[in-house]
C-alpha cells in the first residue's frame, strides 16, 4: 500500500498524458506512447519555431549573473562529453536552454518554451544518437552563448537554428543506419 490518494495519481496522469508519454483511452486503459520519429522531428520543428527567437531576445537582454550561470554551466558539461555521462549531460542541457529562455525577459515565452523542451527528454533516450553528439551539442551550445554574450541578437537567433537543425539532421542520419 502506497497510502497515496486518488488525487497525486490523477495529477500525475494527466502530466504525463500533458507531456505525450502516455495515451489515455476511456474504458480501456492507459498506454504509454512509443516514440516515433515523427514525434521527435514535430517536437523539433516547434522548437525552430520558437527558441531561435527566444536566444536572440536573451542576446538582448541577458543580465551578467545569467550570462556567469551560463559559462558555468557550459564549463561543467564539457567535462562530460563521454556517452556514459549523457544523463548528466542532459541534465546541463535542460539547464542551459531554460536559463537562455529566462534571459529572454518574457516569462510567456518562457513558460512556453519550458514544455517543449522538457518533451525534448525523448530525444536524450533515443539510443540511435552518434558518438560525438555531445561533443558537437558542446560545441554548439557555445555558440549561442558567444553570440548571446556579443549581444548579437542576429547571430544568438542563427546560432540557435543551426543548433536544432543539426540536431534534426544527425537524429535522422541515425535513423537510417
């Protein structure tokens, strides 16, 4: 007995189902979703639609303690390069694109913002990513940072894009091995 009333599992349910891990179907039961590659490339598509945007208005707008958490964060992840540390290096990542969205100064794109790349979590346990992914997510995460620190509103917003569509392209390389 968990001695855990009917609400927490309910709320639970429902994030879940919110978040598209589960699938909920009346007088049926419960299913939890395969990923699809279809889901994983929508998901990105979105985050094209939205967080280059989001990376140049940080670039705009970013204050120094972000722009020291940033560094700090990006420090700590290239310690952990290695594919037996891609949890923790996930981890790092869900940070970074958060404290960017916070940067932006608009909490409705933030809080907009923070779903989709929580959904991303998918993507960190397809197990089809190359060797070097984090390497290259290093790489490219600094990028951003660089142009966010330039206060390059124009080369925050590319330097975001080409993240996420070299993202796309090595998960659909992958994909046809």
């Amino acid at each position: 007995m968990t001695n855990l009333g009917r609400m927490p599992v309910h709320q639970a349910i429902h994030l879940l189902q919110n978040e598209g891990l589960i699938e909920v179907i009346p007088r049926k039961g419960i299913v939890i979703r395969s990923d699809s590659l279809h889901d994983v490339l929508a998901l990105l598509e979105a985050r094209l639609a939205m967080e280059p945007n989001v990376a140049a208005l940080a670039a705009e707008r970013i204050s120094k303690e972000q722009i020291k958490e940033v560094k700090d964060l990006l420090n700590k992840s290239s310690l952990l390069l290695s594919q037996s540390q891609r949890d923790s290096f996930s981890v790092i990542d869900r940070a970074f694109h958060s404290v960017i969205a916070e940067a932006a100064g608009n909490k409705i794109l933030a809080d907009t913002q923070r779903p989709l790349h929580e959904r991303s979590g998918i993507i960190w346990h397809l197990r089809i990513m190359p060797e070097k992914g984090l390497e290259v997510t290093q790489r490219e995460h600094e990028s951003i940072l660089k142009a966010v620190i330039q206060h390059d509103a124009n080369a925050a917003r590319k330097a975001m894009e080409a993240h996420l569509l070299s993202l796309q392209k090595r998960i659909l390389q992958a994909s046809k091995q």
